[in-house]
C-alpha cells in the first residue's frame, strides 16, 4: 500500500529537471540556507557539499539545484 502512495506522488516530481541558477525558487531556496541555516543556525558555509544536505534537499525538493560553498559566500 504504502509503495502505490509512493509512486502516485512521485508522478508529481519532475526527476532530471533543477531550477537554473537565476530562477526564483533556486534563488529563494540559495538565501534561506545562506540566512537560516548558515548565519542563525550558526553551521558552516561547506554544509551545502555534504552529502547528507545533498540528500535532504533531494527528499524535499528534487529540482534545487545544489550549489557549493564558494557560490554560498558571494
């Protein structure tokens, strides 16, 4: 049962495609990990390259498009 959920929500995720770097969701999502998570939750600007943010992003949101640390501190 819980795998049929799975699949019709899957349906709904574009896979392959990711937000481009001057979209607005890409851009949105860039600064609230730069605020939220870099400047308040006070955790290293490299957090975006591990792998385990990798994959969170990939369960949250498919088309983020990760970036790596030196786009993080422009």
């Amino acid at each position: 049962m819980e795998d049929q959920q799975q699949c019709k929500l899957d349906q709904h995720f574009q896979t392959g495609n990711v937000y481009k770097a001057d979209h607005s969701e890409q851009r949105c999502l860039v600064k609230s990990i730069a605020l939220n998570l870099v400047v308040d939750c006070d955790l290293p600007v490299n957090i975006v390259s591990r792998p385990g943010f990798i994959s969170h992003h990939a369960v949250t949101n498919r088309m983020y498009n990760s970036v790596d640390r030196f786009v993080m501190q422009m």
